[in-house]
C-alpha cells in the first residue's frame, strides 16, 4: 500500500483507505513566465495523481490560479496595462508550458477572480466567529492569536516571519506580526486596482484564502491530500490551515499534507528574485524536441521532497540516460507486445509505495531493460507502462527513427559491412561522420542500431 510523508504529522502515513480522493495543489501566481523550480512541482503532482488513477483510484485533481494579487498589478502598472491583461495572458502562458511538458492530470483549473462570493462568504464566517478584524482603510485580517494551535504545521510563529522569504502581509496597525490580510480594501483614488463590491467593503481577496474558498466550494471543509512547493508551508499552507479550520470548526482541514523540495542552482533556490532562475519555455526551446522527456527525467532522478540542484552535470546526465533507453526501446519497438513481468513490477512497485521513491523506481526501470533481463515482449510492456506513468514519450520520440534519411541508412548499411570485415578506420570514420548528421550508433549483440540523436 501507497505510504506518503505527511508533512503535519512528520511521518509516513498510507493512502487513505478509500476509492475517491480529493486533491489540491497551489496553482501559479499569473504575473510572469514560471521557472524549472516551478514546474518541478507540478510534473510531479502530475505523475502522483496519474499513478493514483492507474491504481484505479478516481481523483479529483484540483488546482486554483491566482490572477488576482499585487504582483499582478504591479506589473500591470509597469507595462501600462490592466491587471486583468496581465493575469490572462500569463494564464494562457501557463496552461502552455504545463501541455508542452505533458502535465495534463488536473481534472479543474479554478481561478481565484471566479470565486469573489465564495471567498467573501468565507470572510464573512470568520469575521462571525471572531477569528478577524478590520483595519480602517487597509482590509480585514486573521488574527493568529485566536487559534493556538497556529503554527502547527510547519512549526513556525509569527515571531519567525523576517527571514527574507516568508510572504508575510505588511501592516504596521496589526495586532500581531504574523496576521496575515482575508480581504483588501481598494485603495482610494487607484481606479487601475482590481476591486470587487462587497459587505466586506469595496477590495480584493488577500492571497490565502483563496485556496480554502475554493477547496471548500469543490470538496468541502475537509479532504484528502494537498500538495505544493516546500516554500509555500508557511506562511500560505500555514494560513490556510488555521483559516478553514477556524471557519468550518472541523478538524483535520486536510488529512495528508506533502510538500516537494526546492529546485536550486548551485546550492540556491531557484527564484525570480535571486535571478538564478530559467523558465520553462526557455528550458524547451533550448534543449529540444525532447525537453520535456528531459525535464521529467531529471526530476523524478530526485526524490521528490529532496533539493534538486540544477547542473550541466546533471543535464548531460539525464540526456545520456534517456538517450540509452531510447536505444534500447529501438531494439524492441517491433516486437509482439506481452505483459509486464509480475516479478520486476512487484519491484517497481515496492519503490512508488515507499513515498512515491521514483529514483529506485528509475533504476529498476534501466535495469529491467537492459540485456536479456527480460524477454523482448516483456520489456516492450514495461517501456509502455513506464511512458504511460512517467511522460517520457520514449514510443512517439523514437518513432522519428523511422524517418532516416536514405542516404543516411546507407552510410551505416556500409558502416556495419565495414566493421563486420574488420575495417575499423574506415568504420570509425563513418561513425564519426553520422554522430556529425545527429545519429549515433549503437552496438549491441543483436546487432548494430542508428539512433536518431534528440540532443
């Protein structure tokens, strides 16, 4: 059975014993392009929610956008545009990027703009229950003093909120450091602000209750699983936490919490605002037909809740590896299909159940296709089933081997007559001459095979 690290509780706990589960993951905040940092996390909540349903789980995989927030806005001022502009473009860039990278498991895109009665409503309750204040001309805020257990997820205080990287709502009327705004005002005279009316008052939602407005409207006040990056824990998991379950007065708001680690760049995490990032559409651009095979393999190589540190190491790395299995899927391609090996899956298995390990999973992967490990249809079965989970597209990729040129087939028909005679300077130097077109040879012991070269 799937164990998952609950992040509450500090321990591995199973999967809800259950056959609908319920799960959320914070969307992106639509003001810019997102970084390889971001997408790390959504390839993997993409994979987690696919091997669920290959489980045969039926999940409710939701995920909100914010396209209401002052980053938005302030770009909006900077580019002389609307902030609605802003967000819908940068929307569209997303959804973009998440199809060019073959995230597509989210069953609901939920943006915040669409929810206004849902989040005042929310408001409206904690207001009712005490849990918030108003602060003239500013919004209304939750005030942290009244739950005693906040602070219980990631084991922070408000005390511990200036250390450079907590988003933390600024206002010097507060009633503690760490209250964060449910509700801001419009401000006067700033007719470019997003504002919707309300009882509230003329504003907009603050950044946090978003999230719990919508996963109450589409689950309830209490649900299953809820993902994000390891530097949304506090304060945005945190604040959601204390808010839905002071306003609903149900516990637990979420019964398995997981967080994926940060993605850094020599021991820093990738962010816009230490400017060490690279976008996705750039990643893509730049690598290739495969770059998203390649992005998905270099992150499941990592354990999700561990630091993935971005090199050209670990680039040229993952390109070798994903550049062998396609070498060995030629060799099988045209075999007649079997079924996947019970005894290597039971294995892989094994792996995933341990808190989704994807790098033993991997592992197991290159070593069940290697050789005479298995029997051609077997091992054919376990590439499908591999690409199916994973997204590498290792089938649709190495169809373009098909596509070879006949003049180059030709060169390496005389490469193999060749080496078969033993005439290695003039074989070394037809090598040479295809790795030049972009193909490389492969040997193996059933024979020679041209790979079309992806990188």
């Amino acid at each position: 059975m799937l164990a998952l690290y609950n992040s509450l509780s500090r321990r591995e706990e199973p999967l809800p014993d259950q056959p609908i589960l319920r799960l959320f993951v914070c969307g992106p905040t639509v003001y810019d392009y997102l970084h390889l940092g971001n997408a790390r996390t959504y390839v993997f909540f993409d994979l987690f929610a696919k091997l669920l349903r290959a489980r045969g789980y039926e999940v409710h995989y939701l995920q909100n956008i914010t396209d209401v927030d002052d980053k938005i806005i302030a770009k909006a001022a900077a580019e002389h545009r609307s902030a609605a502009e802003v967000a819908a473009t940068f929307t569209e860039a997303y959804l973009d990027d998440m199809r060019a990278l073959g995230v597509d498991a989210v069953t609901t895109y939920a943006p915040a703009t669409a929810f206004i009665s849902q989040i005042v409503a929310q408001v409206e309750r904690l207001i009712d229950k005490g849990f918030a204040y108003e602060i003239p001309g500013d919004g209304w805020y939750f005030d942290i003093a009244k739950d005693p257990e906040y602070g219980k997820l990631s084991g922070r205080t408000a005390a511990q909120a200036e250390d450079g990287v907590s988003r933390i709502d600024e206002s010097r009327d507060k009633r503690n450091k760490g209250d964060f705004c449910l509700w801001k005002f419009r401000t006067e005279g700033n007719d470019a602000e997003p504002s919707w009316p309300s009882s509230l008052g003329a504003g907009r939602p603050g950044w946090h209750i978003e999230d719990t407005a919508i996963s109450e409207y589409y689950f309830g006040p209490q649900y299953e699983i809820h993902g994000g990056g390891l530097d949304l824990k506090f304060p945005h998991h945190e604040a959601e936490l204390a808010q839905q379950e002071s306003a609903s007065g149900m516990k637990p708001f979420v019964r398995i919490w997981m967080h994926a680690g940060a993605l850094t760049v020599e021991g820093r995490k990738m962010a816009k605002s230490a400017g060490n990032f690279v976008t996705i559409r750039d990643f893509l651009a730049k690598e290739g037909p495969r770059a998203a095979a390649l992005l998905r393999w270099m992150a499941f190589s990592h354990h999700y809740r561990a630091p993935f540190d971005l090199s050209e190491r670990v680039i040229a790395q993952a390109k070798k590896e994903l550049e062998t299995i396609s070498a060995r899927f030629l060799e099988i391609r045209d075999t007649e299909p079997g079924t996947v090996d019970p005894g290597w899956m039971a294995r892989i298995d094994e792996a995933l159940d341990d808190d989704l390990n994807t790098p033993k999973a991997l592992s197991l992967f290159m070593e069940a296709t290697k050789g005479d490990a298995l029997a051609p249809g077997a091992r054919l079965a376990l590439f499908r089933f591999f690409d199916r989970l994973f997204g590498f597209a290792i089938e649709s990729a190495t169809a373009l081997a098909r596509e070879i040129p006949a003049e180059v087939l030709a060169k390496f028909e005389e490469y193999k007559v060749c080496r078969d005679n033993k005439q290695f300077i003039q074989s070394d130097a037809l090598r040479k001459e295809l790795e030049g077109l972009g193909y490389e040879i492969r040997d193996a012991e059933a024979g020679s095979v041209l790979v079309k070269r992806f990188f």
